[in-house]
C-alpha cells in the first residue's frame, strides 16, 4: 500500500542522499554486530512473527483483523526495513565524505537501537486504535483479491534497499524508451488520487522534526537549535519539497508498478479513490508517522544518556 512508499521516500530524503546508491549495504543484528542481508531479513521476519503469535496469544484468538491488514499491505515490512534504509543513505554520506566524528557516533546508536518488536507493538497499536470497522473490512477485501495480492507484491519489492539502484537505471532507461501517453496518465491519476508528493512531504516532515529533536542531544551546546528554530528551518523546506518532489516520485512510481497493467492500476485508483481506502491510507500514514516518532523519542534519550558521558 502506498505507506510503504511513502517510507521509503521518506528515509531516502531524511538523511539527503548525495552520490549515487552505495556498492554494498551494511546489516546489524539486536546486538549491535554485522551480519549478512539474508540473516538481517531472516531476523526481521522472526521478529514480525514473534510479535504477531504473542498478540493473538494475549487475545485468544487464531486471527486478529488489525494484524490480518497489516500483514497484508505490507506495513510491517515497511517498517522492518527502516534500519537498513536509513544504512544505505548513511553510506552514501560516507562515500561523499560529509560526516563527522559525531555523525558516525549518531549513526551506529540509530542502527542498534531500533527495537523491531517495539515498532511493531506500536504500529498495531495505533491500529487498533484508531481504524474504524468499516474501513478494516474494506481494506480486507481488497487486499484478498487477485490484483490487490500482485500489487502488493511489486510495492514490496520496491520497498527493499536493493531496489534503490534498479529504480535509477529505470528511469534512466526511461529517456531513450518514454512510456506511452496511456500508461503516463495512468500513472498521474494513480501519483494524484493517492496523493503521493503531498503526503510523502508529510511524513518527511513529521520524521525530520523527530529526527532533528533527537540529534539535538548530541550536538555540542553551540550547535543545538530550539524547537522554534527546528520548525522554522522545516517550514523553510516545504516550498523546495514541493516543487522537486512531484517528478522523482512519479518517475520512481513508474518503477514501482512497471509489472502492473493499465487496467489494474485503475482498480487499484478505484479503490484508494474510494471513502475507505481514503481513510486507510490516511490512516496508515499516521501510523507509521507515530511509530517512526516513537522511536525517535526513545533516541533522544538514548543520545542524550550518551552524549553525556
């Protein structure tokens, strides 16, 4: 579904790329120790699983609705891979030389202190919470139909770090063989009626206040910034998002869906046009936003112990 886009779009502009996507990617278990990407994916999925047994375990219950559509759209894989998304922009930082001491620091607390069960719990949670009845069921039955379950399935692997780099080959391949005139306007309706820009700046802006607010505890005393200077500098940022971002998340759409047919992304357009799905994925986005600030308050702390010592 389109949070998981909107994650990776997200990260990809939270920690500004510069050079290119990086050759190898580095992966840390729970312990803080370097281990390959199958055992990292491995890891991820145990923890999805750990989580969701002891949820229907507390609710005596085979099948929970809440984990049912989380696990179907592919939310819980989109938060799983947070820890290697923010790696490889990371690395890209590295490769241009433009870190710090500091940086370093910051960077290896964020990639062992993101607790996956914990954002789990979170992101059902929040769920639970706040999805009404009608939307659930909705939602469910279209992720149960044939298209939804395709769709899925590409947007899934779009959501893997790996992916980065075959997105800017393809659209690069996309100046010498342009898409027809039909799949562009499929595509536009599909980037429109989801709202992908307006609601990926959203979810930037809410991860780069957390981000920002948590960093700040580890900044020397001259370099920390108020929380009115964090929200000026953010409003500052809106007008150049809105303007750059439009094309490279429609170019990066077309990569997304590039194995999807006109005629089930119209379905598809249908269903995110609808009231439910307005109201899912709404919802999925504040889900996801309240889950990345959880964890960003759990790193405030974390660098402010930290940096104190």
């Amino acid at each position: 579904m389109k949070a998981k886009l909107i994650l990776v779009a997200t990260v990809s502009l939270l920690f500004v790329p510069v050079l290119g996507f990086p050759q190898s990617i580095r992966y840390y278990n729970a312990d803080g120790l370097e281990i390959s990407a199958a055992a990292y994916q491995e890891e991820s999925r145990k923890y999805v699983k750990k989580y969701h047994a002891a949820i229907k375990r507390q609710a005596g219950i085979k099948t929970d609705p809440v984990l049912q559509v989380i696990e179907m759209s592919g939310m819980d894989q989109a938060i799983a891979a947070f820890p290697a998304l923010f790696d490889a922009q990371f690395e890209q930082r590295k490769r241009a030389g433009n870190v710090t001491e500091i940086d370093l620091r910051i960077a290896k607390i964020i990639q062992t202190s993101f607790d996956q069960e914990a954002a789990g719990r979170n992101l059902y949670e929040f769920l639970k919470k706040n999805i009404d009845q009608k939307t659930l069921w909705d939602t469910i039955a279209w992720l149960e139909t044939p298209v939804a379950i395709r769709i899925t399935k590409e947007e899934n692997k779009a959501n893997s770090v790996e992916a980065q780099a075959e997105t800017l080959r393809y659209i690069a391949g996309m100046q010498n063989n342009p898409p027809p005139p039909v799949r562009v306007a499929v595509i536009n309706k599909l980037v429109k009626e989801a709202k992908l820009v307006e609601s990926t700046i959203e979810g930037f802006i809410n991860a780069m206040a957390g981000m920002m607010g948590a960093v700040n505890y580890a900044l020397p005393d001259v370099q920390k910034v108020s929380k009115e200077q964090i929200k000026s500098k953010i409003s500052d940022l809106k007008p150049m998002l809105e303007q750059s971002m439009g094309q490279q998340i429609t170019l990066s759409t077309f990569y997304t869906y590039r194995n999807i047919s006109n005629a089930d992304l119209e379905k598809y357009i249908a269903f995110l046009s609808s009231d439910s799905g307005q109201r899912f994925q709404d919802i999925g986005i504040e889900a996801i936003s309240y889950t990345l600030n959880q964890f960003f308050a759990g790193l405030a702390q974390e660098l402010k112990a930290s940096f104190k010592s």
